[in-house]
C-alpha cells in the first residue's frame, strides 16, 4: 500500500483495463464479440451474394434447395435456394444491431426508474405503480397498437428500414425494462442504509452525486446479467415481432427468423437451425464473459488483488 | 410494517382500477376483431349481425363498465351463491367469451389444475436447481463447475423454449418413446399407474421451462452473492474463526437474496399467466393458452379478465417481495 | 389418381366387411387431433370451420354431402327432387320427408317440430347465428305432420340444397334450445356446449378451447354403429406436430388439416405409423390485384376507393404479365406437395363449373417482359421498369404463414426479374382476416397493390361466391370496408351477368354462365391470379380404418363408419 504512493500515478481506465486483460474468458470473449461483428459487418463485402437472391430459373432453383455446405454454399442454402452464408452475416446485423441497442434502452430504462424509485421515496410509490402497469399490460395487443399508431409515422420520418428498427428496438426496450427497474431498485433500498451511503449523505453530498458516486457502482453486477439476459431476450423477441407482421419484411433473414423457419426442418436439415442457434448462443456467451470481466475491472474490491 | 401493508392494499384498489381501464381500452383500441376466425364464406351482413349479438358494437365506456359491474358484482354473487347455496345471482348476465360463449371465470377454474401442476412444478423445480448452482458457481468463481454452469445457462436462455420443446419431442417421444409429446388434460391421477403416467406427461414440458427459469435465476444468484463475498463484513466474520459453512450460507447468502427474491416474485404471477409456447408446443392447454388464443381471436371479456387477475397477482407479490426485503434486511423501513 | 380412389374404396370396403358384424363400442376408443381447439359445439355460434366439424359427431342435418359433392340424406327418408315431387314446379318450396323412428340420443323421438325450431333459431333477428347465409331466401318453414317439413322460399331457388343441408345447418333439439331463442343464445352454456343429437356420438365432457371426449349414442339409428365406444378430441398446438402425433409417435388416430411443407411429408411418411388422405374442394391460394390507388399520398377515406384507379395496375397488359412471370408448379412443388395442384380458375369445382382454362399454367418470362414493353413500361437505368417517369413499384401483402412468405419470397423473384421493384409485407393473421375497420392492414382494406390469401364457398353452389364481385361489393368507408369484392373490380357486364344467374334455373345455363363470369375474373382481365388450388390434407394412423376424407362437407361425417384395423 505505502509503495503505490511512490509510482507514477496511473490512470484509472488503465488500471481497469490491466485488470480486465487478466481475466482470460472475458478476451475470449471479446476477441468471439469482435469476430462476430467482423463476420457480421466485413463479411457481406467479401461475401457478395445477395442474401435475399432466388434463382428465377425454375429448374435451377429446384437443384440448389437445402443444399449441404459446400464450396458455392459454405453455410448450404435454405428451402428456396437461398445462400445461408450471406443470410446469416446480413441476418446478424440486424440481431446483433437490435439486440444492443434494445438491451441498452431497456437497462437504462430500467436502472433509470429503479435508481429515481429506490433513492427517492417520493418517486417510489408512482414509478413501482407504473411498473407494474407495465408487467400487467398484455404484449402482444401493445405491440399490435404500437405498430398501428407509429409504423407509418416512423417510416414516413427514418425511411422503411430505419422506421422498422427504431420500431423494434423501442417496442423491445419499451417492454422488457420492468424486471431490471425492479431488481436494481431492491438493491438502492439495501444500499441506501448501509453505513457508506450515511457516511456520504451526513457529510451533505448532494443526491446526484450520491447516485452517480455511490449508488450506481454497486449495482453494476445485477444490471451485468440483466444486459446479458437482455440481449438474448432482444433477438428471440425479435424473431416473434415479425410473426406479428411488426418487424422487417417478410423476406428479410435475421438469426432469430432463420432459427424460426428452420425448426421445420430440424429433422431432414438440421444445419439449418445449427447456425443461427450457434451465433445467438455465441453473441449472448461473449457478452456474458465480457460483462463479468468489466464488473471485475470495474470493483476496486477485486481489482489489483 | 403492519401499516405499510395495510396501507399499500389500500393504493392497491385505484391502482388497478386504472391499469384495468387501460389495459381495456389497449385491447379494444389493438386491431383485430373477434370475427377474425370466422371463415371468409360467411357474408359481411351476418358478420354484422353476430358482432352486435355479442354487444361488441356497444360503446367503449358501456362495455367497460358492464365488465366492471360483472368482474365485482355478478361474478362474486355467482361464488357465494355456487358455497352456500343461495341465489343471489339469479338472471344476472357473467362474463361471457366471445370464443365460446360460455362464463370466462368457468373456463380459468377448468384451467387451472394443468397451469398450476406444469408451470408451477417447473417453477419450483427451477428455483430449486438455479439456487444451489448459483451459490455454489460464486463460491467457486471460475472452477469447472462455475464454467459449465454458465455455458449451459446461457446456452438456456438464448435458446428460445419453442426451439428446445421440439428438441425435446423429437429425442423423447420420437425417437426413444418414452414420454408422450401431447399433455391429456382429462387424465386423472387415482393410482399409481396414473401417477406414472402424469409424470412422464410433465417431464418434457416442465424440462423446458424449468431450463429456461433456472438459467436466470441462477445468474441472479451467482452474481449477487459475488458482490457480498467480497464485502468486508465477510472478512470480518471469517477472520472471527465463523465456519465456512456459517459465513456463506448464513451472511452472505442472506445478504445477496434481495434481487434474487425480486426475480422470484416476479416470475411467480407468470406462473399464473402460464407459459404461452410451451403450453403450445406440448398442448397443455392452460391458462397461457387460453390467454394467447383470446387475443388472437380478439376475445375482449376473456383477455380483460385473464389480464387483471395476473395484474392482481403482480401488485400482490410485488408487495411481498417488498415486505421480504425488510425481513432479509431490517434496515430497510418504509414508514 | 381415379384408378387408386377407386381400388382404395374398394379395399376399404372389403376391409369393412369383417367390421360390418361388429358390435357397437367394440372397438374401444379413437383419438383425433385438432391443431384447432373446439370452442363450442353448436355449428350456429361457432368462431371457425373445427367447432362445425366436431360438432357433425353430434348434431346432423336432414341431409351432407358425400366425399364427391354430391347430396345425400342422413335424417330425411330420401332427397327431395322434381321427380318425388319434393321440389314444386317453380322452385319456391321444398318438402322433405323424415326417416321413420328416429330417437335424439335422449331416447325422445326426432320430429319435425325439431327442424322447424331449428330454422326459427337460427333466424331470430338477435341470435347472431353464424349460419345465418344457409337460410337466405327463407320465407317459411312449417310441420305439414310429424315427418314431413316443408320449406318455401321468398322467390325461385335454384339450388334448395341450403337449408337444414350440410354440417353448417344440423338439426338442433327443441327440447333442449327452446330456451335459447335469440338473445339468449349463447347463455346456454350446457346446450352448446352438450347438445343432444341425432349423430353417432353425444358428449360426455367438454372443456373449452382443450378436449371433447364423446361416447357412442345408445339411440343410434344403426344398432351395429359406431364400432368405438368413445371418442376423444384434443385440439392446440400446430399442423406439424399434429401430423408428427399421427405419423411418427403414434398417439393419435386422426390428425385434421395436417397442412406441412412437402419435404416434411415425406419424412412423415417414412415414419410409417400412418398416411395421409388428400382431397380436392374449391379453395383457391389467389393473388388479388387491387384496381384502385392504395398510395398514403391519398387523403384517408380515398385509399383504396373507386374514386382513384390504380396508376399502374389498370392496364390489362400489365396484370397479364405478372401472372405470366409465375411458374404455379413450381408453387405447388415447395409449398404443398400432393395436397396442391396449380389452376387458373377462381371457380375450380365442382367440374361443370370448373373453366377448362390452361392458359397461365406455363411460365412465360419472355412473353411477360415483351407485353410490359409493349404496354410503355420500360427498362430504366436501374433495372426498374418505369413509364412517364414513374417507377413500377409494387406492395405485396400477405398474412403470416411460412408456405405464403416463401410463395412471396418466389413471385418476388420473378416479378424482380420482370424489371418489377416489390415490397413484401406480412400481417398478423388475426388484423388481416379480422375486418376491423380501424386496422391499416386488414385485407378488405388492400392498402396494398397486390395480396394474397385463400378462399372457397360453402357447399357446391359457386353462385354467392362469384355474385360477390359486382360493383357495389367493394369494401369502402361506406361500408366499414365490408364486402366481398375485394379488387373493387366493376364491370357493368359482370353485374348483369349476376342479375342473369340469380334468374337462371336451368342447370346447364347456370353452369355455362359461372364459367363465362370465372372467365372474366382471370383470364379476360386479371382481376384474380389463381395461383394454387389447395387441396385438404389430413393423416391418419395405419390401425384406424373405414376414413373418406370429405372436403365438401365435415371431415368427422363418417365417423360412424370407422373401426380399429385389427
């Protein structure tokens, strides 16, 4: 302890990062993230086949349906002689595009009115009313008003596609942040009275500071595995919207869809369903070990032990 | 503590009045229409017709108050009178369904069994699991057992259940035979030999959910009792010569339950609100089934009532779970 | 295909024969599965086709049609008809005549009190009966004496096969409904619920949306029948593991409407614990071309109506070519297998109303794109086809079903390859058949340039079928967008030609003129692109003998005849 006051002075992030390098599954799951979204966003640009392409040549079509993995086919192709490569990178931009940035809102949605409801007593009353209001509202019915009242709107504003992923990630995040609100919002409640948090308010720390210094810290490790779950919960949600006719176009493959429509084939076909399950299950793992290596970077506790 | 519950069962009351009038006027404003089932061969005038015999054509504020006069009044008549033999309700109108013309609450009570022994079962069977193996994985952090635990639990919730149910039909009821892959909600249990068979019909449904539950909660466990292990209390008490045992499973793991029992309550109205795919997938037919065939036939009295009873049970565990933070930790006080 | 029905009726018969001196109940229990649960057992308040069909194992009507279309009786003694003088003359009345001795399954005798209470049931002004069109153009219906009912109608009817015939319009006890007139209807939950019948079974136990179990009627007419002595129907879930219950695990007997993807036949078939039955009705997967501007420039209330023609998909030529850019084999060949068959005709059966019309069944690309140049349609720098400076852009819709979103995925191709730009979008099945006039995306609303879905008619009768696309049958804001025409197609001629059918008694001409109007709808103008005449399709177990699959009528409407293949 008296020889750290000797070296030079390190920045904090520096010291998070060390930390976070010798947590080996969070690289690995840092180099299997990087990888998948290289697969994800390079790989259409050295992989140029149209995913969405069907032979308009009856009898062509017919030779190249469920083919196996091959050299023109690496991944094989789907029931109507679609590439699965050039499905599953152009697939994967939307799920993993979508399953971030839904679990992004949903956490800061919900840590947002899990903090605001477990620090002030005021707000705690309304805000938990309101959640559970969310919890009680039936999803399906909410997505179909959602799709009637903003589809259009949105479309007319961000252009079809932008229209459709705001659509989702918000109808998403929108409707998956109640559990997170309410775990961290438990946890404030436990912290507000350990001796720390009294110690800092008796010295009249104002409230924000309060949250941001003290608070928001120590319920970094529930709000870890809510992301983690939340992003595995955003890609299969997903998959179910455009079942409702609420996600992209019919045509359009995303790993949740190709999962979907693969299930049917499961027993004739079973790399069809290989793949995507594969790379959501990657995605959600590498996320996972990522987040557990940032918590452990992120504790002083542990850090430099 | 007393006054905190008594006074929040009081808030209780405008508070789902209100959610009740929302989640109404969000199912009737939602497209769709009850007649959406009705083959294309019936002409639009009959359709007509069989929507106002429904009185589905009645205004808004009409039907919700009609529902509200049903759900408090006639339905409650309908069970004391069904107790004590009395008949107050006589020739008062129950909430009927669209669907099938026949008293929503006849058709919760008929459903209930199948919902409560699978979901539940599962339920338990989750919690059961997902506890030990979240403890153990944080006391050893990144052993075998640790590393395993968190590949197959995330492997389980990113898999999503229609997938694994039809994994598991195909392993189980095609190809070995062992359970069969269609819930029979008439049989019942009168010997062992049924017995038998009303387990081996659960297994492959309660399997997949309680896989999906004991992904989650497992995780919630693991990380909450990380955070306490490294706390300085914990020092303390392992530097006073406390067993190993005392410290975690007595400090620790009572420090730590608090977002774990905030999941648990959470998921225990779900329970209720049973699990729409997996009921699907094995033909349960329980409460989930029920609620996602309403909608999708656009059954307003059906969905309005199912909703509320699962809002009722959301308020209600969430307050317990608010009660048992202040027993896990008695320094939270809400007066 | 007529040689196998034939040797299959042959062999089943034979298998029968040893059946025939079965006892009733011998054969224990049957099991049959509905991917449909059953909600309700009465035909007149039910929400879909499977609450009519398991309700055919109880209720019955005076007479079904058989597994080639053809009217037979079930509770009359014999058919009415010109020669027995059980039609008049002119065609405004019908009599029928009882069969003798009938019991309900309550041991009360069956009279015509019965069937003349079922008539007044189901048109109470306030009953909202279901089956309501079985029983337009009925003036009367009155007892002449205990078996013999005779009903008139308000004008000629040439076709007086509707009332009290078919699933759809069973014979309901008086005894049982008399309290459920009108509003009362669906109060009585134990009526409909358990209604007693005439049929092979009656119910023991009901759950809702979930399981009927049935056990044999001690009253039925053949003392010999039904050879089970119960039955259970389960419904829920999906067509493939209904079909995977009956081909590969062996649970169930029956499986209804096992629609799934060809490759997935055949890997059931392997299964070899049962096979599947098709058979051909009038159901048509259809392409529907809108005649009217959907554009969101127009003002609300003006989408989609006969105010605006449709910019693009008004000239002929250019209808004419996107049929010819589909290959309808190709269709049949990824999405239905032996339970489809490509057509031209809106109107595909019975065969004399049946158009001989062959002409879209080839695939003709080049004939396509030469009749869009020919038409002032253009290929412009991009590949987009445009005259006038405007773009040949296309929104096709559809509801929310794998074999449509691949049929999508495959027309788009082929339009694509036309120099046509294509937007897919699916719907929610239940916003898209749900009618409600506040959705975007209902399919009568056709906010779309081109949609697709299937329909048929009820029965064998194609006259309220094509009579719906005359010019006043469009769904627009005046209507609450109700109405059958959905391509707000009109065409004087076409509408005279309906005023000329409805007149028409003579058999033949009816015939000639319902092809002259199918006709007119495909290959004249191309209102309609039929793509795919679909087939029913249902499996069952290799143990459960004596099934005629019937598309005309109920799948259930000779359960009395099936036994357990020993």
């Amino acid at each position: 302890m008296t020889d750290l006051a000797l070296e030079k002075p390190r920045s904090q992030w520096a010291d998070v990062w060390s930390q976070f390098k010798t947590h080996k599954g969070a690289l690995v799951g840092l180099v299997v993230f990087a990888s998948l979204i290289f697969f994800v966003s390079i790989g259409p640009l050295i992989w140029t086949k149209d995913p969405t392409f069907i032979n308009p040549d009856a009898a062509t079509m017919i030779k190249t349906r469920n083919k196996p993995p091959s050299l023109e086919f690496p991944l094989g192709t789907d029931q109507l002689g679609r590439d699965m490569l050039a499905r599953m990178m152009k697939g994967g931009q939307v799920s993993i595009a979508v399953g971030l940035v839904a679990m992004t809102i949903s956490i800061l949605l919900g840590t947002l009115v899990g903090v605001m409801a477990g620090y002030f007593k005021r707000l705690d009353g309304p805000l938990m009313r309101l959640t559970d209001l969310f919890l009680a509202l039936p999803l399906l019915p909410l997505l179909l008003v959602m799709v009637l009242l903003f589809r259009d709107p949105l479309a007319a504003a961000f252009g079809p596609e932008g229209g459709t992923f705001l659509l989702i990630v918000s109808a998403i995040g929108v409707t998956s942040w109640m559990q997170a609100a309410r775990v961290v919002r438990g946890e404030v409640l436990a912290l507000k009275e350990r001796e720390f948090v009294l110690a800092a308010r008796s010295i009249g720390t104002p409230s924000r500071r309060m949250i941001l210094r003290h608070i928001l810290p120590n319920v970094v490790s529930p709000i870890m595995v809510a992301a983690t779950l939340g992003i595995a919960n955003a890609i299969i949600t997903e998959s179910a919207l455009s079942f409702l006719g609420l996600g992209f176009p019919p045509d359009f493959p995303t790993w949740g869809r190709l999962l979907f429509d693969g299930a049917e084939y499961i027993q004739n076909y079973p790399q069809r369903v290989f793949w995507p399950g594969v790379a959501i299950s990657l995605t959600v793992l590498s996320v996972n070990y990522i987040g557990d290596g940032l918590r452990d970077a992120l504790d002083p506790r542990i850090r430099g032990r | 503590m007393l006054t905190f519950t008594i006074r929040r069962l009081l808030l209780a009351i405008p508070t789902l009045l209100f959610i009740s009038l929302i989640i109404f006027l969000l199912v009737d404003f939602a497209p769709g229409s009850p007649m959406s089932q009705i083959p294309l061969t019936v002409p639009p005038e009959v359709r007509l017709k069989i929507i106002e015999a429904m009185g589905a054509n009645e205004p808004v504020y009409v039907r919700y108050l009609l529902w509200l006069k049903q759900f408090f009044v006639v339905e409650p008549l309908v069970l004391w009178d069904h107790w004590w033999g009395t008949n107050f309700s006589e020739g008062m109108q129950r909430i009927v369904s669209w669907q099938s013309r026949s008293p929503v609450m006849d058709i919760i009570v008929q459903r209930m069994p199948q919902t409560l022994t699978v979901i539940g079962t599962s339920y338990l069977l989750g919690v059961l699991i997902a506890l030990p193996i979240g403890i153990y994985s944080a006391y050893r952090q990144y052993s075998w057992f640790d590393q395993i635990g968190t590949f197959i639990a995330m492997i389980g919730f990113s898999v999503p259940t229609f997938f694994t149910g039809l994994v598991l039909i195909l392993v189980f009821a095609v190809n070995l035979h062992w359970f069969p892959s269609i819930y029979d909600t008439s049989l019942r249990v009168t010997d062992w030999e049924s017995f038998l068979k009303q387990v081996r019909q659960m297994a492959m449904p309660v399997m997949v959910l309680a896989l999906y539950n004991a992904a989650q909660i497992s995780r919630y466990m693991r990380s909450s009792m990380l955070e306490n292990l490294g706390q300085d209390y914990v020092r303390t008490a392992r530097a006073k010569g406390m067993s190993e045992r005392v410290v975690v499973l007595k400090h620790v793991l009572r420090n730590s339950m608090i977002p774990v029992v905030t999941v648990i309550a959470l998921g225990i109205p779900s329970i209720f609100g049973g699990a729409i795919i997996t009921e699907q997938v094995f033909r349960v037919n329980g409460l989930g089934a029920l609620l996602i065939g309403a909608i999708q036939g656009s059954d307003l009295p059906t969905v309005q009532t199912l909703t509320f009873i699962f809002a009722v049970l959301i308020v209600l565990f969430n307050l317990i779970a608010d009660i048992l933070y202040g027993i896990l930790d008695p320094r939270i006080r809400y007066d | 295909m007529k040689m196998k029905t034939a040797l299959l009726g042959a062999v089943a018969s034979m298998a029968f024969a040893p059946a025939a001196f079965a006892e009733r109940g011998s054969d224990g229990n049957v099991k049959v599965l509905y991917s449909q649960a059953v909600s309700i057992m009465n035909a007149y308040l039910s929400s879909g086709t499977k609450d009519v069909e398991v309700g055919s194992l109880v209720l019955e009507p005076l007479a079904g049609f058989d597994e080639v279309g053809a009217v037979f009786p079930r509770l009359a003694a014999e058919l009415p008809s010109f020669e027995n003088g059980g039609i008049s003359e002119d065609q405004t009345s019908i009599t029928w005549k009882l069969k003798e001795g009938l019991l309900w399954a309550d041991g009360t005798a069956f009279t015509a009190d019965d069937v003349v209470f079922t008539a007044e049931y189901c048109m109470h002004p306030e009953g909202g009966c279901a089956q309501l069109a079985k029983y337009e153009g009925v003036k009367s219906v009155e007892a002449i004496d205990p078996l013999t009912v005779k009903v008139t109608f308000t004008g000629p009817k040439p076709n007086p096969f509707t009332a009290f015939v078919g699933s759809t319009a069973p014979i309901l006890q008086k005894a049982q409904f008399a309290n459920c007139l009108g509003a009362a209807a669906p109060t009585c939950t134990d009526a409909n619920f358990m209604p007693i019948g005439t049929g092979p079974f009656m119910v023991t136990d009901f759950k809702v949306n979930d399981s009927v179990e049935l056990a044999a009627n001690p009253n039925y007419r053949d003392p010999a029948k039904p050879t089970f002595a119960t039955l259970s129907v389960k419904g829920g879930g999906d067509a493939a593991s209904a079909a995977r219950a009956v081909m590969e695990t062996g649970e169930f007997d029956y499986a209804w409407n096992t629609q799934i993807n060809p490759e997935l036949q055949a890997q059931m078939n392997s299964g070899g614990k049962g096979k599947f039955v098709s058979g051909f009705g009038t159901l048509v997967e259809r392409i529907e071309m809108n005649m009217t501007d959907p554009s969101p420039d127009l003002p609300e209330g003006e989408r989609s109506t006969a105010k605006h023609p449709h910019p693009i998909l008004s000239d002929v030529r250019v209808r004419k070519a996107l049929s010819m850019a589909i290959d309808r084999s190709l269709l049949v060949e990824v999405g239905y297998g032996e339970a489809g068959r490509a057509t031209c005709n809106l109107v595909p059966a019975p065969a004399i109303y049946a158009s001989p019309n062959t002409d879209c069944m080839m695939q003709d690309m080049a004939g396509a794109k030469a009749l869009l140049d020919e038409a002032g349609w253009m290929v412009g720098a991009d590949g987009i086809r445009e005259k006038d400076g405007k773009k040949f852009k296309m929104l096709y819709q559809t509801s929310v079903n794998p074999v449509r979103q691949d049929f999508q995925a495959l027309i788009k191709g082929w339009w694509n390859e036309l120099g046509v730009d294509v937007e897919l979008k699916s719907v929610d099945a239940g916003v898209y058949f749900g009618g409600d006039p506040g959705s975007p995306d209902t399919f009568q609303k056709f906010y779309a340039d081109a949609e697709m879905y299937a329909n048929n008619f009820d029965g064998t009768d194609p006259e309220p079928y094509v009579a719906g696309y005359t010019c006043n049958k469009a769904p627009s804001p005046e209507n609450q967008w109700q109405g059958e025409n959905i391509n707000r197609f009109c065409d004087p001629a076409y509408d005279a030609m309906v005023a000329e059918l409805i007149q028409t008694r003579d058999e033949g001409a009816r015939a000639a003129l319902i092809i002259k109007m199918n006709e007119m709808l495909t290959k004249d103008t191309y209102t309609i692109i039929p793509l795919v005449d679909r087939g029913r399709l249902s499996a069952h177990s290799n143990t459960l003998g004596g099934v005629v699959l019937n598309v005309w009528d109920s799948e259930m409407w000779n359960a009395q005849d099936w036994f357990r293949v020993k």
